[in-house]
C-alpha cells in the first residue's frame, strides 16, 4: 500500500528551488547547461522524471515559448510555456552542448552519460551533486513543491491540474494546504 498523502509542511520552500537553479554546479562543465534545463524544466514546469526521460527535441517550440508534454500511463499530454530564462537556456543548449552526443535512442532532449536516456537514478546524482543527509533533494518532492505553491498563491485548481498533468482533480487537492496545516506552520 503506497502512502498517497502529501506532506505539505516536508515541501521545499520556494527559496530552496531559486537556490537548486542558481546555484547548481555540475560535476562536469560540459554537463553545466544540460543540468540547468533539467533543473529547469523540474522547478518551472513541474515535469515527473518520466516526461524528462521521454522529452524529445520536437517537443520543444523555442519560437512559440512552448514545451509539448507527451501523455503516459499517469499524466495527461499537455502544452507548457517556457520561462524567458529557459528559451535561451534551451537554444543555446541545443546549439552548443546537444550537438555533441550521438544519441542511441533518436531525438531525445536531455542525455546521460554516452548519450543514453535520462533516469531517475541520474537525475537524483545531478540534483545532489554537493549535498549531504537532509540536504538531499527529490525529483518527485520538487515536483509536488511546485504543485503547492501554485494552489497556495490562490492558483484556480482546474489550472494547476491541467499545468501538472492530473487527470483527476483530487489529485491535485491533495496539495492544497489545508488552514489547520497553515496554523501549524505560523
């Protein structure tokens, strides 16, 4: 039985995923601008390790501002715009670092090591590059950080379903706050 509860006092604060972006340093420099877009596209778009893995070049319209999410087995498809920072983070990554990999599985976005697809192993490594014990970070907890700050700023609930994905509703208001939980944090 898997623990479908979100404990929202165990969130990232917003600070600490500004903090992730900025301040990220990969362990290799030719890695840098690739760890930027994936950390990127965690904070910004609130992707699962599965649409990072499964993104592909076509789905990005530098032009258009957009990022196409295709649908799997737990999200729906869905078009997310891009932040300004991340247009020209994306062009100059498919410019200048992209190129360089022979990609085995055809057009993929982001690689790993020798061109290979990215997984949830090597997302954690890039995310904790430098972190010890508590100060380690999840892709999925980034995630539902994202989901909550949406609803917390007062986002319209249908909104922030269809921005992650959900296909029910109930899932994205399990990431509501509730007032109890607010008081408790005050």
């Amino acid at each position: 039985q898997v623990n479908r509860q979100i404990a929202i006092e165990e969130l990232y604060k917003k600070e600490e995923l500004d903090d992730l972006y900025e301040n990220h340093q990969s362990s290799k420099k030719e890695h840098q601008r690739r760890d930027e877009v994936l950390i990127s596209l965690l904070i910004y778009q609130a992707l699962t390790v599965l649409e990072i893995s499964q993104l592909k070049v076509s789905d990005v319209d530098l032009e258009k501002g957009l990022i196409r999410i295709q649908e799997n087995k737990k999200n729906r498809g869905r078009e997310l715009n891009l932040k300004a920072v991340q247009i020209m983070l994306l062009h100059k990554y498919l410019m200048e670092d992209r190129v360089r990999y022979t990609d085995k599985k055809k057009g993929l976005l982001l690689l790993g090591e020798k061109g290979r697809p990215m997984w949830s192993g090597g997302i954690s490594r890039i995310l904790n590059q430098n972190r010890q014990g508590q100060k380690r970070m999840l892709a999925q907890k980034i995630r539902q950080s994202v989901i909550a700050h949406l609803l917390k700023a007062k986002n319209d609930v249908r909104i922030v379903q269809a921005f992650a994905g959900h296909r029910r509703s109930g899932s994205t208001e399990a990431y509501a706050q509730t007032g109890l939980e607010e008081l408790k944090i005050a």
